[in-house]
C-alpha cells in the first residue's frame, strides 16, 4: 500500500455510492441525438475504446450510451477455444489475482484477503465446495467489452443478489480497501458442471449503474433491500453463451471447486485476456 493509493481510495469512503450510481443509471438512458454521439466518441477517444471491433461502429446509431456500452462484438473476433473440458475466460478484462483458495480464504492484493463465504452471501453450504478450490478475478475497464459469458457448459442452480457499498474496483482500491469484493453490491451465479461447483460473481462498483443475467434480467438496482435468492429452472447455458452484462464496468470473479488447474503459463496478475481464450483444460 503507498500513499497515492490512500490518497485516490480513502475518499471513496465518503462519496453516496449508490446515488451517484442510480444517477448515472438514468443518465445513460436519456435518448438525445444531439448529445449521444459526441459523448461516446469522447468516451472512445478518453478511454480508447477501439469502435471497428464492434458490430455497429457508427456512434450515431446508439440510442443511449448505455446502448453503447452494453454494444456487441463483431462475433469472428473472439474466437472460442475449443473442448468441452477447456475452461475459457468470460469476458474482455485484465486479471487482477488467481490461484489457489486457502481454507476458504481469496488473495485481494497484498495485505488483503476476503472469504468465500461472505463473497457468496453468507451461506456456508454454498460456499463449502469452494472452500479449497481455484479462484480468478478479472477486472474490465471502461474500454473493455461488459457482456459476459459463460466460460464452461453449466446449469444455473440459484442467483443471489448480496447488497453493499460501491467503491470503485480499480487496482488502488483493491490495494488499499479490506474486503473489497465482499462489502461491494454483487450478484452471484452459482452453476453445475462436468467439473465441480461453478461460482460466477459479477461485482458492482461506482457508477457500474446494473447488473443483468439473461435469465432474470435487470438485477441491480434491486426492488428493496437485503440479501435475494432465487432459483430459474431449466436454465442451461452452453459455453461462450452470454449469461449477463455490466452497464458500466466492474469486476468479474470465478471460483471453482477443483482443487488443482492447470492453468496456461502465460496468465497471473494484470495480464491482459479476452473472451473466449483458453485458460485451462480441467481434464488434463
């Protein structure tokens, strides 16, 4: 931890959170012509967002920015790794920490560590198969691509949605916050697969305005208030099959129930990965 960190995240404490967020929820969906275009051309020129990648290129087209945000990728351009048994990245992101899970406990940055028991709402029978398990989480800037898709063949068993603060996800605050992941607002999708027990944890942060799942829709912001649970039946999901978005960017975790993957040599913290690219073969 060093002081420009403190400095950047240590104000976050003070900031209405959720306010800001619910604001700049409704000000992505203002449809203004004249206005729409030029602030996603500026957002693509701050933040070198690259518009060929997308299937629409033209910032006229978009209705609102959130249109743009949430906007699909020309599909030939994140070709799937093959296999069944070859886990795959989710998402367009960079990863923030993976690795092994230490009775039950996630690495977040040095000094720093959460459980998976509070990550995914409390409940201890469903946090137990993780509880020396495999983890990752990535990280998607603004620049980056928020849909997200499922990285193995699953059956969604339950959705909870877990209320919390909003801090920003950036690596400062990673360093800097005790238990980011789990004090921030985060839907949890809990999957069976071929493999073990399958976690997908989407986590809100400031300005991230919701959270989706294509099963439920529009989760956060929330109808009230509390820790949710849900079940959808017959909710299957091939892998590479987009199972949510952020409307706005945030933080993806995965948690696995192996114990031992083998994982590619070239992935560790704040590598750069993209949808569809192959992280592991869980069968070898």
């Amino acid at each position: 931890m060093n002081l420009s960190d403190i400095l950047k995240s240590w104000p976050l404490y003070l900031l209405p959170h959720h306010f800001i967020s619910r604001l700049v929820f409704r000000l992505t969906r203002v449809q203004c012509p004249r206005v729409v275009p030029t602030a996603i051309r500026l957002f693509s020129k701050i933040f070198k967002v690259n518009l060929e990648e997308a299937v629409n290129p033209d910032p006229a087209s978009y209705p609102t920015f959130n249109a743009f945000f949430t906007r699909p990728l020309k599909p030939a351009l994140r070709p799937l790794a093959a296999g069944n048994s070859v886990l795959v990245s989710p998402v367009d992101g960079r990863i923030s920490q993976m690795g092994k899970i230490e009775e039950g406990r996630i690495f977040q940055a040095k000094g720093h560590e959460y459980s998976a028991l509070e990550l995914l709402g409390g409940d201890e029978n469903r946090a137990a198969p993780f509880m020396n398990g495999q983890f990752m989480t990535i990280y998607l800037s603004p620049r980056d691509y928020h849909r997200i898709h499922m990285p193995l063949t699953a059956t969604l068993t339950e959705q909870v949605y877990v209320p919390g603060r909003l801090f920003s996800v950036a690596g400062h605050t990673a360093r800097t916050i005790p238990r980011l992941f789990a004090r921030n607002e985060r839907v949890v999708a809990m999957f069976d697969t071929d493999f073990g027990k399958l976690a997908m944890v989407l986590v809100g942060a400031i300005n991230v305005a919701a959270i989706e799942t294509v099963w439920d829709g529009l989760v956060t912001p929330p109808q009230g208030w509390g820790v949710k649970r849900q079940t959808f039946p017959d909710v299957s999901l091939a892998k590479g099959e987009e199972m949510g978005r952020f409307n706005m960017g945030s933080t993806v975790i995965l948690l696995l129930e192996q114990g031992q993957i083998p994982w590619d040599k070239a992935l560790g913290a704040d590598v750069a990965v993209q949808l569809g690219q192959a992280f592991a073969d869980l069968q070898a």
